[in-house]
C-alpha cells in the first residue's frame, strides 16, 4: 500500500481515497463474500464499509496500518449488515455438474457443498477469524489483532470452526449408507 | 493423499473458488457518494489555526458564544453550556453510575453525534465521546428536549459506534445504532421520553408498493432508514441503478444521484416512485466532481462541485419545480458565481484542502436553505438565486424539520474549517430567514 496515498486520503483528497478504494476493493470484497457467502450482501457491505473508510481515515494513526484497519472496518461492516439480510441472503448454489464428470469432481462438489453447508452454519466471528487467516493469510496473531480480540480469542473461533468444517468434511467422504445412518 | 491433506487441500479449493474482482459501479456509487460526505475529524490533536483565518469569522465566533452562553444560561441555568456537571462531581457522588447519570455525563462531556427534530418543536440529541474506531471505553446518549426544557434521556450503547437520529413519520424518533457494541440495536423514542428498544435489521422489512409519505428517510452512506420499524436497508433494496446519494420527499418519492455506467463523467438523477425508477442525466458541465441534492413537493435542486481549478466549486445547478417534468440547469461559471458564491477550502498556504460539505434542506416547500461548507448560510426562494443568512457561528449541516430547517453551528474554535470542528450548537431558521437558539444539551 502506498503511504503517501493513504496520508492524502487521511487529508481528504478524494482522489488520493479513490486510488485507495480501488487498490483495496478486490480483496475486500473477496474478503466479504468468503464470510457472508452472498455476492449482492458482500458488494453492500463493501460499500459501506468504504464509506466507513472515509468517514473515518483522519482517526488511522499510522499509514502503514492501513490493510489490518481496513479488514476491521470490513469484517465489522459484515456483522452489521448480514444480520439486517438474513432473508436476502442466497441459500441456493448452482453446481456446475457438466465439469463433473469423473467420480473425483463429483466427490469434489460434494466437499465443497458440505463445506458451505457447515461454514453458513457458523457465527459471523469465527467465519470472519477462518477467512482471514485461511484465505486472506494472516497469522493468527495478526488476525487477533486486526480484530481487536484477545489471541486466545482468535484461537478458539479458528478452533471451532475447523472442527465443524472438518466434520462436515467428513460426513462428506463417508460411504452413502453411512450418511444415511444404515448399518451392515 | 492423507485425510488432513484432503481437508486442507478442500478447504483451499473451496475458498479460492469464484472471481472478486469489483463491478465498476460499485466503486464508482461510492466514490460518487465520497464527494458529499465529510471526514470525521480527530479532535485530540486541535488543527493549527491559520494566521490568515478570518478575523471576522473569530470576532463572530467569539460574540456568538458568548450571546449564545448567556441565552441559554438564562433559559436554564443548570443545563446552560459548559455548565453541566464535572464528571470528577458525577463520579463522587455516584461510585456506581446509573445508566442515568452516565447519560447525562456524556451529553455534559460529550460530541454532537447527530440531531432530529419533529414539526411539534421536540428536538432530539445525540452525543458521543468516542473518537477512535474501535474506542471501547467511550459511549453514546441521547437527550430529548423541547424548549428549553429537557425531558428524558438515555444510553444509546458504549464502544465506538455510528449513531444517528430520525424523526419518525408517526411522531417521536428513531434512533439507530452501528458498531461494536450492538449493530443491530436501536431504539424508539416517543415524544413523552418513553424509549423503547428495536431492531435495525432489515430482513423482514417491507414497504406498501407505493412508498408511505415521510416513512422512509435517507440515512448515513448508502443506507435508508424505515421511520416506523426503525429498519435500516442498503439502497440496494430500492433497485435500479447504484444509488450515490438520496433524499425522500414527504410524499414518499425518493431522488437520489446515480452511477452512470456508459458515462461515468455524465452525472446522472433518478426519481423512484415506489414502484419503479425514472432517470435524467443533468446538464454535462465537464466531469461534475460531487453534487448535493434537496427535494421537498415538486422541487428539487442539485448543487454540482468541480476539484478544480478550486475544491468544491459550484459548477452546476440543476433546478425542476415540476418533478422532473422540466429543468433549469445553469452552467456558466460567471452567472454561477454571483447565484451563490461558493468556493473551496484551500488553505492559506495552499499546501492542502479539506472537502467541504456542503448541506441544502428545505423549509416547507418554497424556502431553500444551502450550508456553503465555508460555514456561510444562504437562502433562496426560487433556487437560482441566494442571500447571506446572518448565523451565529459557522452552519455545517442542515436538517428539514416542517416549515423550518434545524442547523448545526459552532464557533469553530480551534480549526480552521468547519468540516474540521467540533460544531455541539443548534439553532432553528424559519422560512422568513430569522434565527433561533436551541437548547441542544
């Protein structure tokens, strides 16, 4: 991120925050949809929380902070918004089964299905600690801080969060009669 | 391939699926709404005062605080202001706060956060003494007052927070919450005090196919507020085109500036009338830089700034008293300039600039109010043509309250513009121009 883009932006040149919004915007909202799993909500909530960004860019003390604040910002728009959203959010994904045709790709959608399935099960935070840390890539320190929540904090969301994706994981690879609870 | 590795490479497959690349217009309704909003200032570190600063502004600022002072001292002694309670007072005699004297510790203590009033002359405050993001050891109150008499208050929530007040369509106030502390809370006020907990969220949320007169009102950034459920909703509800920034009339229409995606520089207004959207493109006056629209009745006006060759220097207006059926629009910088004489924010020294916000409301239909960002008031009755308002103090913002518009004002001390200040004082402006103190905190 360039400094000086961020202290004109912090100055209130328009200019200097549209570079900024346009530099941010596609991680951002990656970021977004990874944690609300809707395209429409993640590109409102993107808006806001640039707004946010620029309401806000006098009070961001040091300029080289500006990616972890600009997460903060998002994730925090996130849990404003999706709860405001609940019935717009889509609870139905288009597989693309022509691709799938060997045993492998459709043992491939199934993962992904499962996943989906359990991380729309999550809270907001653990998705949001799951996201940053396993798509975005920040140490889990990182991510704490960027939150504003104790490590341990951080931690445990991650903690709980793997564990009912790798659950889910798992029903997934089970054999079908197994998933559906027959035995031999 | 082992289980752990199936999970992590399923994992990594699954997250990297899908493109995250930014629709232009997303960015553009931002950018575009960007250009009217303010930054928040960090009040910690006061602005160097320019030696070059307005002496007239100063002796102004100086004469109405102390007018200002006096007046309210006399309306009520125990809430005049700077007279409120220490908090060193509060905290001696209270160890434990209740939610009460908290309250009332932050309205003595605290920043304007955001303001209503009802056309009955109840006027709403909200105050915060958070000033960081993030901020946990701060919080927000409300106080509603009519005259100089206050009747209730109220937390609104602790920790960094966007709060804002409305004025309900049925009577009392809707206020909403956006932050750490509770993103989905809110609250609604009866004009008796009476404060009743809500919810913000929007999913269940829906309007008769015609829009209800004065129950939706445009609220911070991109969102719009439902005055009788306190609802708050992403324009995106609305349809059409990316919404930059609107204003709903009383009758329920909303007007509101656009992204224009074949025509990015042409800016663009629409009209919803509950069930669908009309588009105009205004008069094109070479890459229009931000805008600011008002609209009461059948009248609506919008202000447009260019970034050069000074910040925020009107470059079009665009003016129909017909709903749109027809426009005036002026773009000729000469005739522009002695319509209303704004212009920018450079400093002294002409090393940096602040945007300035610009804010128009009406009062009643025919009146037009402009805050010029420089802290000047002007007022116009057939919106092509603007007299200075005396005020005392510079105006940042203006609010709609019936026949009558409710401003902020400060004296500006310590900052050099008024987007840069702490403005904490109200007065009220009638339709014929006169000025009146209001009893904010």
């Amino acid at each position: 991120m360039d400094r000086d883009v961020v202290e004109r932006a912090r100055s209130g040149d328009q200019e200097a925050f549209a570079d900024l919004a346009h530099q941010v915007s596609d991680t951002l909202l990656g970021v977004a949809r990874r944690i609300l799993r809707d395209p429409a909500l993640a590109e409102d909530v993107l808006q806001n929380a640039l707004l946010t960004m620029w309401r806000k860019l006098p009070h961001l003390r040091d300029a080289d902070r500006f990616e972890g604040w600009a997460f903060r910002i998002l994730v925090h728009a996130c849990y404003a918004e999706a709860p405001r959203n609940r019935r717009w959010a889509s609870t139905i994904r288009v597989l693309h089964t022509d691709v799938a045709s060997d045993v492998d790709d459709i043992q491939m959608i199934s993962d992904r299905d499962e996943l989906e399935r359990a991380f729309r099960r999550l809270p907001l935070d653990q998705r949001a600690v799951f996201v940053l840390h396993h798509y975005v890539g920040l140490p889990l320190v990182a991510v704490a801080k960027t939150l504003g929540i104790p490590d341990g904090t951080a931690r445990s969301r991650l903690h709980y969060a793997t564990r009912a994706l790798r659950a889910a994981f798992d029903l997934a690879q089970a054999p079908q009669d197994l998933r559906e609870g027959r035995t031999a | 391939m082992n289980d752990r590795r199936r999970f992590d490479h399923a994992v990594a497959d699954w997250l990297d699926d899908g493109s995250d690349a930014t629709p232009p217009e997303v960015i553009d309704a931002v950018l575009l709404a960007v250009r009217s909003t303010p930054q928040e200032r960090d009040f910690r570190f006061p602005w160097r005062t320019s030696p070059m600063k307005h002496l007239a502004y100063a002796a102004a600022a100086v004469a109405a605080l102390a007018v200002g002072v006096a007046a309210l001292s006399a309306l009520s002694p125990r809430f005049g202001i700077g007279l409120g309670p220490t908090p060193a007072a509060t905290i001696q005699q209270s160890p434990a706060p209740s939610p009460r004297s908290e309250a009332e510790q932050i309205i003595a203590e605290g920043s304007l956060e955001s303001f209503a009033a009802t056309e009955s002359g109840a006027v709403l405050t909200v105050w915060g003494t958070c000033h960081n993001f993030g901020d946990t050891d701060c919080g927000y109150a409300w106080r509603l007052g009519t005259g100089s008499h206050t009747q209730a208050t109220g937390m609104v929530g602790r920790g960094d927070a966007r709060v804002d007040a409305f004025a309900a369509s049925g009577g009392g106030f809707v206020l909403t919450g956006a932050g750490q502390s509770g993103p989905d809370r809110g609250f609604l006020i009866a004009e008796d005090g009476a404060a009743s907990p809500i919810s913000t969220e929007c999913h269940d949320a829906s309007w008769p196919t015609s829009t209800e007169p004065r129950r939706l009102v445009w609220a911070a950034g991109l969102n719009f507020v439902d005055t009788v459920t306190g609802a708050v909703c992403h324009s995106g509800r609305l349809g059409g085109r990316p919404l930059a920034r609107g204003a709903f009339t009383a009758d329920g229409a909303l007007w509101a500036l656009v992204d224009n995606e074949t025509a990015p520089d042409t800016l663009t207004i629409g009209r919803y009338d509950g069930v669908g959207w009309r588009y105009r493109d205004l008069a094109a006056v070479g890459g229009a830089w931000t805008s600011v629209l008002a609209a009461a009745g059948s009248n609506v006006v919008v202000l447009q700034a260019a970034p050069e060759p000074t910040p925020q220097q009107l470059v079009g207006l665009s003016v129909t008293t017909d709903a749109g059926a027809t426009w005036s629009e002026v773009v000729d910088p000469e005739v522009l300039d002695s319509a209303l004489p704004f212009s920018g924010f450079r400093s002294p020294d002409s090393q940096d600039w602040f945007s300035g916000y610009t804010s128009m409301a009406f009062a009643g239909s025919s009146v037009l109010y402009v805050a010029d960002g420089r802290g000047d008031l002007w007022r116009s009755t057939d919106f092509t043509t603007f007299s200075h308002v005396e005020v005392p103090g510079w105006v940042s913002e203006l609010k709609p309250t019936g026949d009558a518009v409710i401003a902020r004002i400060g004296d500006g001390a310590g900052c050099r513009y008024p987007a840069a200040c702490q403005l904490n004082d109200l007065v009220r402006i009638s339709a014929d121009g006169s000025v009146e103190p209001i009893k904010a905190r």
